[in-house]
C-alpha cells in the first residue's frame, strides 16, 4: 500500500469518527461500523485508536478529499454512519449537508449516491 493509500484510509476513517461524535455520543452500531470499516480499509488497532483521538479532539472536522470517487466513497460511509444507530440526529444531518457543499456535489449526484446507498 502506498503512503498517499494508506494516507486516504486514515483519512476516511477519521472522517468517519467525526460523524459518530457529531451528535456528542457514539453508540454501539456506531462502533461496529467503525470497527468494520477499519477491517475493510485494511487498517489496524493503532490507526483506529488514532481516528479516535482526533475525532475526540477540539480540532475534529471532516476531512475532505479531492477526488471524485474519494468524495463518493465519503459520503456513503458518512450516510451509512448517520443510519448506523437508527437515529438521524440534526448534527449529522448538517454535518453531511456541509459535506455535500463543500464538495460542491449537485442534489442529483447525492441523491443517487443516496439510492444507491440505501438500496
């Protein structure tokens, strides 16, 4: 795995986090998420300790990627995140929503990343 890989997955991971504290708690679907996706990101107990640390941090903020599919990745695990709990906190629904703006994505191309997500 290059470093600029590795570099992304810890980014995703992280971002994930903010999204599980962004209503103040992170319940026990939101850990087995998390924990899922750090398998599937192929990365470790430190990684994910360190996405816990700064998620917890009072610098904690998503961090946004460039690339297209970096971006789609992103928000489906950001919708998957906000689902996690059964709960759709207000927090997390701006949280996406500023996600979503700065990333300049059209209300058609996050719809269909919406249908696709909760198909």
């Amino acid at each position: 795995m290059t470093e600029q890989h590795f570099s992304n997955r810890t980014r995703q991971l992280r971002n994930l986090i903010v999204m599980a504290m962004a209503d103040g708690q992170i319940g026990e679907r939101e850990v087995a998420y998390v924990a899922e996706r750090c398998h599937e990101l192929g990365l470790g107990e430190t990684e994910l300790h360190h996405a816990i640390r700064f998620g917890l941090g009072d610098d904690a903020a998503l961090e946004l990627p460039t690339a297209p599919a970096e971006r789609d990745a992103l928000m489906v695990d950001l919708v998957r995140m906000m689902a996690a709990d059964g709960v759709l906190d207000e927090n997390e629904k701006r949280l996406f929503a500023l996600a979503a703006a700065k990333m300049e994505l059209s209300t058609e191309h996050l719809n269909q990343l919406l249908d696709k997500t909760l198909e």
